[in-house]
C-alpha cells in the first residue's frame, strides 16, 4: 500500500500528551480517577493553564534529534477540552486557559521541519452534555446513553469536529484514534469522510473500518505478517506529565524497544508528557538524545526494516533489511559471538557505526565474530552489520513462542 511507504520506513515517532490535565501534573486521567466536577476542573486546571513556553518548534527539534521522523499530538483527550478554536463548545483552548489555537503553530511547525504530522483525537468527552458520564471506570457501553437522540447528538459533535482538524490545518498525515466508545459511532461512514478529506491520511484501528495500520499500547504485540503496525509506549510511567514520575527508561532501553518493534517490521510511537508551560521535562530531552545520537550511527539497520525470520539469542537482536544482517550486541561478553541461526553464507562482516572491518568464520549456521574489541566502538549497543548471498534465511525456524524468562 504506498500511502504506508513512509510510515513502514520511518520506524518512530513522538508521541505528545498535553492538555489542562498537565497542570494537574498527575496523569490525563486525572478528571476521571478524582471524579472531578467541571466546575472544579476550569476553576483548578483550565483556568490556569497558561502555556507561557509553548514553542513546537522545539518539540520538533527534539523529535529531529531524536532520530523521529513523525509526531503525533492529543488534539483532544478524553477530558474533551479541545486544543484548536472549535466551533462546537467553548470548551477549547482559544476561549479558556491559554486564549489561542495551539493546534496551528504545531501543524505549521511540524511541517516545517520536515516531518510527518498527526493528531491524536479521542471521540470520548468526559464532560460534554450528550456523554454517557465523566466517571466510568471504563467506556460505557450501549446501554448507559440516555437515549438515541443524545447519541446522535454526540456523534455528530465528534464528526464536525473531526471535519475541523481535517480541513483547518493543511495535510494530515496520522490520525489516532483513542477513546473510542464501544457500539456504533457510525466509525465507517466518518472514518470515511476523513479519508476524503484527507485522501493520504493513515488512521489507527481504534474507531474500526477502514483503517491502515493496527496499534499496541504500552506492550509491544506485533501485527501479523504483511500488517503495518505500531506499538506506542511512555519514557516513564504515565502519558501525561505527571510531577512525582522519575522512573525513566534510559537510552538503551529506548533503543532495545526500538529494536524489539523494527525486527518485528514495526514503528515504535514514544510518548513525552511536557509540562504544563509547554516545555519538556529535561529528563525526558537528555534520554531521547543519546538514543537519537545512536540511531544516527545505526539508522540503516532501523528504517524500512524487514520482518526479522530469526529469534532470540542471550546475547543479541536481529534486525535485517534486503540482504543485509544487523547484529546488534546487548549484552556481549566478548571477545568472541557466536550467532547460530543462518543458512546463507556470509560476504563481509563490518560495524555499522564506523564501517571497520569485523573478523568472523563461519562454519554452517554458526557465524563466530572474533576479536571483538573492549570497549566495543559503540553504546549501548554496537551493531555489527553481515552482508549475506542472497534474503537472509534461517537454518532453523522458530514454531513456539516460547522465549527465555
């Protein structure tokens, strides 16, 4: 499908929540755990959101530097507080808090630094008139509106808005989908409005057909084969930008996700929660850095990746593209590997980062890398890249999905 020829080569992308929750500084949910009136909710978070340093042209550089090659913004969360001047409530950020369109200058910016532009949008709106209600513990379901008319009513206000976020701001490449109740929101026919509007445009498979691409959310569940697929995960623990969160992952576990969902042939979505102002927290922009500086070395071995035939080893991820092997060395002993899983035969050995020459034997299957240097010329993870005579192939199948624990 050539629409998807730049998501399945771009391999990630930043994932944005931010919103009045992100005054509140405990996470997007936080009307709906707290059981938050409205009126407290303006009065608390709206009223004082102010976004004073809100700059996306820097969420863009960051997203550059980290190797991403997408964004994906909440245009609106559950909360239903709007981030563009809709014309369907008051409820938005041009008539509240910050008194302007933050939509707009990130859609300009974003464009404007040559990435792809999505907007996250959930047709959920805790606080809207027509919902079901602000406190459910989960979606409700069919039963819990109050009568056809009300949600008639309530698709219709999603739908219009949609139609805004899909002709004010220019091309749309991503829409993502959350929040999506279950039963009819006539998903069909409005998903295929959007694609009129936007003939180009990807959407997830939260709001059902048509869709492009299928998602996984904090775990990282490959689609079948030939599916394009993203697994969209946190840096800490929450979406939102939650204040008392320090439990960062570090580089190196950002780029063994990133590996884990580009062997698998899919995109990693890595979310950042920036504060309240606008700016994001200085945790999250150091970690994404030292991982962007190492895709940098190692992007051949990330983008367009093909679906990995090999499975685990202790030592090790297995990456591949056309004819070519990407061994990337997590934990490596030295100063020899083993790697006992090709049936092709190995031309040259060589890391990727510095194109150095890596001695190697190869003896059936067993491809032994020898001579290793220590340190390795490469951190958190060196890749070494195998040339191969023909489509990598393995010497054994894996049929379990049993794996080492």
């Amino acid at each position: 499908m050539a629409g998807l020829d730049w998501f399945n080569e771009a391999r990630y992308g930043m994932f944005i929540h931010w919103g009045a929750y992100s005054v509140a500084a405990r996470g997007e949910w936080v009307a709906n755990r707290e059981r938050i009136p409205r009126d407290e909710y303006v009065a608390k978070y709206v009223d004082n959101w102010r976004a004073e340093n809100y700059r996306p042209e820097d969420w863009v550089a960051l997203a550059k530097d980290a190797g991403m090659k997408y964004m994906v913004l909440t245009t609106r969360h559950h909360d239903g507080f709007s981030l563009w001047d809709t014309k369907q409530n008051d409820f938005n950020a041009a008539k509240m808090g910050p008194k302007r369109d933050l939509i707009g200058p990130y859609a300009e910016a974003v464009r404007s630094g040559g990435l792809k532009l999505g907007f996250y949008y959930s047709p959920a709106a805790w606080y809207h008139e027509d919902y079901p209600g602000a406190y459910f513990r989960d979606w409700p379901g069919d039963g819990d509106w109050k009568d056809d008319a009300t949600r008639e009513r309530f698709i219709e206000f999603y739908r219009a808005q949609l139609i805004e976020l899909m002709t004010n701001y220019g091309k749309v490449d991503v829409l993502w989908y959350d929040g999506c109740i279950p039963g009819n929101l006539r998903s069909p026919a409005i998903n295929e409005e959007v694609k009129k509007l936007q003939p180009d445009i990807l959407l997830n498979e939260r709001n059902g057909e048509p869709y492009d691409y299928r998602c996984s959310e904090q775990a990282i569940k490959p689609a079948p084969r030939g599916v394009s697929w993203e697994a969209c995960m946190t840096l800490n623990k929450h979406w939102g930008y939650t204040a008392a969160d320090h439990d960062y992952k570090q580089a190196g576990d950002v780029i063994e996700m990133l590996l884990t969902t580009a062997k698998s042939a899919g995109n990693l979505l890595l979310n950042v929660g920036p504060m309240a102002d606008g700016t994001v927290p200085p945790e999250s922009c150091d970690i994404l850095r030292e991982a962007g500086a190492w895709i940098a070395r190692n992007e051949a071995s990330i983008r367009g990746s093909d679906r990995s035939p090999f499975g685990w080893h202790n030592e090790l991820a297995v990456t591949t593209r056309g004819s070519t092997v990407y061994l990337h060395l997590v934990h490596c002993a030295g100063p020899d590997v083993c790697w006992a899983e090709l049936e092709n035969e190995v031309l040259s050995a060589r890391f990727l980062a510095t194109g150095d020459e890596v001695a190697f034997e190869q003896d059936g299957p067993r491809v032994f890398l020898r001579n290793l240097p220590d340190p390795l010329p490469d951190a958190p993870v060196c890749t070494i890249a195998l040339e191969v005579d023909g489509t990598p192939t393995p010497a054994t199948s894996q049929t379990t999905f049993w794996i080492p624990g």
